[in-house]
C-alpha cells in the first residue's frame, strides 16, 4: 500500500494560489518527502519537529516557504496542515 498525501483546505487554498514557481518546489519537496518516508532512508530536506501548541507537527522548508505536516504511520497518510512564508506560519 503506498502512501496518501491529504491537504488540509488551509494549504489547499494556499497552493491555489501560489506562483507557479513556488507551486512547483513546494510540491516537489512534499514528493521527495513522501518518497523518503516509503523508502524508510533519509532525506537531506530540512525538516525539523516542532513543539508546544504544534507539538506532533513537523514541517518542511523550502525556501522562505514551510510546510507544516504530520505522518500518520499506522494509516499511511501524510497530512499537509498549512503552508505559508516563514514569518506567518506558526500563527
């Protein structure tokens, strides 16, 4: 069984509207990830685990982008919760 990517409608919306350029990294990071999380190797993405109130959320840079998202290991699913710049984020 291979692995879901569901986005959340807040990242949803935002992708919609992205330049394609930025559209275009910001999911080619998401399939490098994904691809790294089947194959169970690491990955040189930056990714980083958070804390407090986004306590079980990772995210992903790409660029001045991040994507906030969390690994559902028992149902294989990676869930897209928000992406935005990095100053607007964590809000």
């Amino acid at each position: 069984m291979s692995w879901r990517v569901l986005f959340h409608r807040k990242a949803k919306a935002v992708v919609t509207k992205l330049q394609e350029r930025d559209k275009h990294r910001i999911l080619d990071g998401i399939k490098v990830l994904v691809e790294s999380i089947q194959r169970g190797t690491p990955t040189d993405l930056d990714i980083k685990k958070l804390k407090g109130k986004w306590a079980g959320f990772y995210r992903l840079r790409v660029g001045k982008w991040r994507v906030i998202f969390r690994v559902d290991w028992e149902n294989r699913v990676l869930l897209v919760y928000n992406i935005a710049k990095r100053e607007n984020v964590y809000e």
